[in-house]
C-alpha cells in the first residue's frame, strides 16, 4: 500500500445506510446489512433508498415563505450606517435577508440574494466588479448615483437598475440625506455552481464621474422605445440600459387597467387577469430579459381586485412599491404596505389581494426563470379561478 492509498483509505466515510423495510425496499437481511456496510466504506449511495428525496413527484423547496417588514429593515439599515463604515474589506454596507429554512446563509433563496443597501451623505461605495449578475431597485429616496464603468446613472424612486456581471461600478451619495434600496443578485447560483469571480477596482472615482446627470449614456443610447443604435454591438447578453425608470413602467400599467376598464378582456392582451396589470423588464437588444440568470418585472392590482393563484418552478422576491393588501404564499398569509419585502419557494402557490379603497397595490418582482427555462426545466400552474 503506497502513500496515497492510505491517506484515501484514512477518510471516514459519511455515508450511513440503513435497511428498513416498506414499499419497494429490499427485505431486510443480514446480507443487505452487509452490502449496505460496503457501499458505505466505498462512499455509495443506491439509488432505491433515495428516490423518494431525489425524484420527488413535484418540486418541494429547502426555502420558506418568509415576510420582511421594511419599517424593521430600514431602522437596523440606519443604525448600522451610524457606526458600520464604508470602504474596503467590507465594501458594501448592505444587509442580506436570510430565508429561516436555508441555515442562516444570507440567501433569500437558494439562487438568490436580496439586501437592502444603505449610503450616508457624501459616502462612496468604492469600485468593484463581480461574475454574479445585479441590480438595485428603489422603493423610496433620492441623491444616490451608481457609476457603472464610468457612466452616472441616476437613481430615484421606482427606478430598476440591472447591471451585468463583471462590470466595475461604484455608488456615491451627492444628497444631504441617507439613502436605501434594494440589491438583487444571483450570489447563491455562483456559490453553488463554483462560477465565482470578483476583483476591487479603484479606491475613488473621478471627479468628471461623479457628476449627476439626468440621463445617463446609456439610456441616452439604448432608452429609445423600439429604436436600437447601430452604433452598438449586436446581441448583448444581458440588457445595456442601465436604468428603467419609473414614470415609464407607471404609464405601462396604467394603460393595461385602462384598457382593461375599456372592454379588452384579460388575457387577451390587456391584463393578465380582471384588475392585474404586469410588465417585464427586457433587454431591448434582444427582447429577452435584461440578465441571463434573473428575471424581473412590476405588478399592479388595482383596489379590491386578487390575482389567481400561481405556482412556478423557480424561486422569487417580491416587495411592495406602493398600497397596501394581503399576500398568500402557500399556507402562509401576511398583510403587507409599502416596501416589505417576501419570498416565494419554488412550487408554492401565490395569490396577491389589493385592499379596498382608491389605490392600486404595486409590487416590484424578481425571480431566477431564466435559469430553468435555460435548462427546459420551467414551468407554471395558474388556476383558472
């Protein structure tokens, strides 16, 4: 026996079988015993002991349904912007939601990450750049800029901001008041599948870039409803408009509930269902979604109305932009106003209720589809009530 062999032998094995007896399981015998015992010392696992857990009859999530209060979020956000700096090493001062069923990892789900990110007046958050995909979404504030390879982008109030891997980009607060939003990525993907890259950038920006324009270059390129520049490259994988501003997707569901009321029929064009609006973000190179791992999109329920209730392959976060209603995830039920955040598992049922009144219940949406329907393994279940 050389070397290595013994130190490969020396491992112990963390395999444990057992043989019980039941439904399409061998009787247990002396001789399984044994058998099992020798799967075990080669670390082998036979496939009819675990069938039930590999190949259930439908998805059953490690993740739960879970609400975050944004009153809650903000005030912790704020007490850690007093004594919590900015800087390298710790880079960010963002705060991840950790789903209750997922061991205390900072994953929202087990593909994505949510975090709320907050920056002091005149703080910089320095430059880097990562493999993992991104956005911010802005469910209240003013003042902040993102500086996405060199382009200022305007960050206000309803705005959704993606931003693809691997491009430097760096934040700077030109405002008198703090400010909060949420951050989006694929972190836990790139954990799992071992695709991980990051690397810092410089220190501080340019003073040239720290400019606060109303529109950034690349919306002043790419922001064009149906007009492509030919200038730019073909295809881009992921989206090359940095920011979807609100006004816009406010107008976009406006129309559909007004056509809707006008006598177009829901899912016939107008809405996906009486009183529920939706848009999709997409790339406007390709028409697809602005990134390759993230979905994202923005609901509108107009007062007193629900949506049917939905099931997806596929996990996701939602937080309410603005109103106020109810949230069913499975067996869970929640009332919820503006900015709270919840999480969808893959499979669970989802129903939204807007309260009665005169306001809409608007809620912002991201999810990993891309991912599933890359791998033909997407699918969803609407109940025709």
């Amino acid at each position: 026996m050389n070397a290595t062999t013994a130190v490969v032998d020396a491992v112990p094995s963390p395999v444990r079988l057992k043989a019980v007896a039941g439904p399409g399981q061998p009787e247990p015998t002396p001789a399984l015993e044994q058998l099992y015992r020798a799967f075990e010392s080669e670390m082998l696992v036979p496939l009819w002991t675990e069938i039930g857990g590999l190949m259930p009859s439908h998805p059953r999530s490690q993740a739960a349904a879970h609400l975050w209060r944004w009153s809650r979020l903000k005030d912790l956000a704020a007490e850690a912007g007093r004594i919590v700096p900015v800087g390298r090493g710790g880079e960010r001062r963002a705060i991840a939601l950790a789903n209750p069923a997922l061991g205390g990892r900072p994953y929202a789900t087990p593909t994505l990450w949510a975090a709320i990110q907050y920056l002091m007046p005149g703080e910089d958050a320095p430059e880097h750049r990562h493999s993992q995909h991104a956005f911010r979404f802005v469910v209240e504030g003013e003042g902040v800029w993102t500086v996405v390879n060199g382009d200022a982008v305007r960050m206000s109030r309803g705005d959704f901001l993606p931003q693809a891997g691997w491009n430097m980009h760096a934040h700077h607060n030109a405002a008198t008041e703090p400010m909060a939003w949420i951050d989006g990525l694929d972190i836990p993907f790139a954990y799992y599948t071992e695709s991980q890259f990051f690397e810092h950038g410089r220190n501080a920006i340019d003073q040239a870039e720290r400019g606060t324009p109303e529109r950034s270059v690349s919306e002043r390129l790419w922001g064009h409803p149906g007009l492509r520049p030919l200038s730019q490259p073909d295809a881009p994988q992921a989206t090359p408009l940095l920011a979807y501003r609100w006004a816009d997707t406010d107008r976009a569901l406006g129309d559909q509930l007004a056509l809707e009321e006008e006598g177009h029929a829901a899912g016939q064009g107008a809405t996906l269902s009486p009183g529920h609006a939706a848009v999709r973000y997409t790339n406007p190179a390709t028409g697809r979604d602005v990134l390759p791992t993230i979905r994202a999109e923005m609901h509108r329920v107009r007062a007193g109305a629900r949506t049917r209730s939905t099931r997806e392959v596929g996990s996701s976060v939602w937080q309410v932009f603005d109103g106020e209603g109810s949230v069913q995830v499975g067996e869970r039920q929640w009332a919820v106003s503006r900015g709270d955040l919840f999480v969808v598992p893959s499979w669970q049922p989802l129903r939204l209720q807007a309260a009665a009144g005169t306001q809409s219940l608007d809620l912002f949406r991201f999810c990993d589809a891309p991912i599933f329907e890359a791998l033909h393994q997407h699918r969803v279940q609407v109940d025709p009530d």
